[in-house]
C-alpha cells in the first residue's frame, strides 16, 4: 500500500484490524456465516454411537499399530472399548456384540456412524444420506433390529457424532498413554473391561451423576437382546493339505490330522479362528495377522506320529508346543527317561500316549501324575494315567475313588501296587470280605501218570520201527 496508494503512515495492526473487521462484514453481506452448532438432548435408551480409533501396543515385543473399537451411548455416556488386530468387518461386528451384551440391550431409535467399509459400500451423494449397505451389515442390522444413521462423509459430518469422536481421543489420552505392554490382545482386552468399569465412576462435564448412575436410568429402557448371538465370523471352506494345514488369509493353521485331503469349515473372526468338522468344533486357533504366520497344534498330529516317532523330535509342531508352554519340563523329563528305559522309539510312543491324557484331563493332573510316575521309577504312560486320576480324585477331595482310601502307618511312603493288592488290602473291598477258604491246596500228583504213559509209547513205538527195519 506504501508503494500503490503513498501510505507511508499506515502501520501494519492498523491494516490487520480494518481486514479482519471488513473480511467479516463482506462474508456476511455475501451471506456467509460461521456454522453453528445446535446442543442436542438425547432421550434414554434411544442412540448411540460407534467409531474406530488407531492405537499403537507392545505386543510380545513387538511394537504394533492396533484398532480400538469405540461404542458410546449418548444419553449416559457409557462406554465399551475393544481392541483388534484389525479393522476389518469381523471385529466391527464383534464389537458391536460385545457391546450389546455388556450394556445388556439394543439402542431403540438409531446408531450414528460414519461412512465405514464395514457398513457403507457406495455413498450416493446428492440424495441426502442414502448409502449402499453392504448386505452382510444389513442382515447383522435386521438380527439386532436396530437403525443405522450415517453422518455426512468427511470433516463436515464429525461434529454429528462428537460424543464419540471425543470418547476416542479421552480414553486413548487416560488408558492407553504410555503404549500398554501386553503378551497378547485377550489380555488387553481384559484389562480394557476392568477400565470401562473404573470410568463408569467418573463424571461428564458439569453432570451431577456418574455415568454408572445415568447408565442405571437408562439400562430398563433398550431394546432386549435376541435370544441368538450373531455369528460374526467369516465362513470359508479351505481344503486340508497333506500337512494337515489349510491356510486362510496367507496364514497356516492345523486341524487333526483325520481331516487331511478335506475340506473344512472355518469361521474367520477378528480374535480367532474355529474350525469345523460338519456341526462339531475340531480346532481353535488365534488369528494370525502376519502374512506367511502359522499356529499349530500338537495335539492334532498325535496319531501320526505313534505311527512314525522319529519325526517328533525336529517337528515344527514340538517347537511351537515349547515356545508356547504347553510342552512342559515335565514332559521333557519323562520323555528323557523313557527314551532312556524303552529306546527312542518305544519311549516316544510312552510319550504320546500320555499326551494323549491331554484330551480328556486337566494339564495339572496329567503333569502331576508324570512327577509321580518319575518319582517311582515306573515310566509309562499307564501309571501317568493311574495317578493323574488319583490327584484329581484328591483335588476334589476324593469323591472320584474307586474305593475308599486305605490307611497307612505313619512314615509310609506312597508306591504304586496292582489294583488287585489294593483291593485285598482294603476291609471294605469285596474281595477281602468274603470268608475264608479252607480247601486244600491243589494237587498235580495225578497229572504225573500222564508223562508216564507217554514214555510207555514212546519206547514201544521205537521197538516196532527195529523190528520193522
């Protein structure tokens, strides 16, 4: 201006002021105005809203980008946080799951989101909030006979669900500041409940009540839940290899070996993976998020190797059993001495047997009856089996027994005896209970003449063949 119009003694605040008071007048003038925000009241029970939010963990080590799914009710403020590995249409089902079950009921008017992949197909702009729904949303929709309400897409529709917006950026602020160092998502996501009950006690604002006390008001007031859970997860049917692995998602995962060359059933969910053989559950895994991951079970190639032993030792599955804890020192102990009593062979097979026990008893049990067979010298998997029934019998306080236990004097030393020696040792025992026999001994006297006879012709058969010859 110095320059074009002389005007040497304007200063420069002089110039902002008269802009930002002329840049005013001319936006209204033009008809422009500062959007407004209207307050809204929300009535009880009737909405909420649901969001995602990036969050990062240390996951076993690793430091690992996550998704938080955020559900809030907007009357009382109640709020059900969870935690994947993923953002994917499984775990924004399950979340909605979780949530519904914990609150103990379904919002009656609507649900506000955004435009997620998850819900939202196509946006057709110009038509209002018409959306393409993706039909596996619509069907979880119509289960739980709720609404959907989508905000308007991009920056211009976060203030129509800010209560959510808001719950995000608190909750990942208070809970989750530092990075949580965890071992797995489970253990986080139980941690995260005990947060969500913790947050219940605070206040909102200037709210006189907590949000547990408003909560209580509004719970009577949702919808019920059906009487049937949602099945969230993705159905595929891949085919069992030779390995006894299928793969989904670029992930390996085995199911017993029974199944090899089949196709099964798999339910891909955001924490997990089940897989089925017909109606009848056959394999639980984690899911894996990595591309090129595996998780493996021993358990499934039991029955392959009692037939080859020898591939047990460098097996992939063994190393997994190792690294996650299930394949125990315990273990380890009884496979070295029975190895060392049996062969390699025969003493790999005692092993799978009693791992075998696995399926049907509790792991304290079958390790504690492997101490006990080690303590006595008697590896094989029979007295594992024998013992481990004997300690969950006394874990329950001894309801289990065969019989009841016999007394022994002080200082005796548990050792493992027939079923039969137990038995006559034991007052109560039908055996010992019967009354004495007083027959003599039998007698084999008589069977000697037999051995006699046959002599006799044995010498008279040789006599007619000289006589012959």
């Amino acid at each position: 201006m110095a320059e074009e119009h002389g005007a040497t003694e304007l200063s420069y605040s002089t110039v902002r002021n008269y802009v930002r008071e002329r840049r005013a007048q001319i936006d209204a003038e033009a008809g422009r105005h500062e959007d407004a925000f209207v307050p809204q009241l929300h009535a009880p029970g009737a909405e909420a809203e649901v969001d995602f939010g990036d969050v990062y963990v240390m996951l076993a080590g690793v430091k690992t980008k996550c998704h938080m799914f955020a559900f809030r009710l907007s009357n009382s403020g109640k709020a059900v946080h969870r935690v994947y590995s993923a953002q994917g249409q499984e775990a924004f089902l399950e979340g909605h799951i979780d949530a519904f079950e914990t609150i103990g009921g379904i919002p009656t008017r609507h649900i506000r989101y955004d435009n997620l992949s998850s819900a939202v197909t196509t946006v057709i702009y110009g038509t209002g909030r018409r959306r393409t729904e993706n039909p596996r949303w619509v069907l979880f929709c119509s289960h739980y006979g709720f609404d959907a309400f989508y905000c308007q897409p991009g920056i211009e529709g976060a203030h129509e669900k800010g209560g959510i917006e808001g719950e995000v950026g608190r909750f990942r602020r208070t809970r989750l500041t530092p990075m949580p160092v965890v071992d797995s998502l489970a253990e986080l996501n139980e941690t995260i409940i005990r947060w969500d009950e913790l947050d219940d006690q605070r206040r909102i604002a200037d709210r006189i009540r907590t949000v547990a006390a408003d909560f209580a008001l509004e719970q009577p007031l949702l919808a019920p839940l059906p009487l049937e859970r949602f099945e969230p997860g993705l159905s595929l049917t891949p085919r069992v290899d030779r390995s006894s692995l299928i793969t989904v998602r670029m992930a390996k995962y085995s199911v017993p070996a029974g199944l090899i060359n089949r196709p099964v059933r798999v339910s891909l969910r955001a924490s997990e993976l089940v897989v089925f053989d017909g109606r009848t559950v056959v394999a639980r895994h984690p899911r894996i998020a990595s591309k090129g991951g595996q998780s493996v079970n021993l358990d499934h190639y039991l029955e392959v190797l009692q037939h080859k032993p020898g591939a047990l030792p460098g097996s992939t599955v063994l190393a997994h059993a190792r690294a996650a804890g299930t394949f125990t020192a315990a273990h380890e102990a009884f496979w070295a001495a029975a190895r060392k009593t049996d062969g390699d062979a025969a003493g790999t097979r005692q092993l799978i047997d009693v791992l075998l026990l696995h399926r049907s008893m509790p792991a304290a049990d079958v390790i504690a009856g492997i101490h006990a067979a080690l303590t006595v010298g008697a590896v094989t998997a029979d007295v594992v089996a024998v013992e481990a029934r004997l300690h969950a019998a006394t874990a329950r306080g001894g309801s289990e027994l065969d019989c009841p236990p016999v007394e022994q004097p002080a200082g005796h030393e548990r050792r493992v005896v027939s079923l039969t020696q137990r038995r006559l040792a034991d007052p109560a025992a039908v055996i010992a209970g019967l009354p004495p026999d007083t027959r003599p001994l039998p007698t084999v006297t008589e069977y000697d003449e037999l051995l006699v006879l046959t002599r006799r012709k044995a010498t008279k058969a040789g006599q007619e063949k000289e006589g012959t010859a």
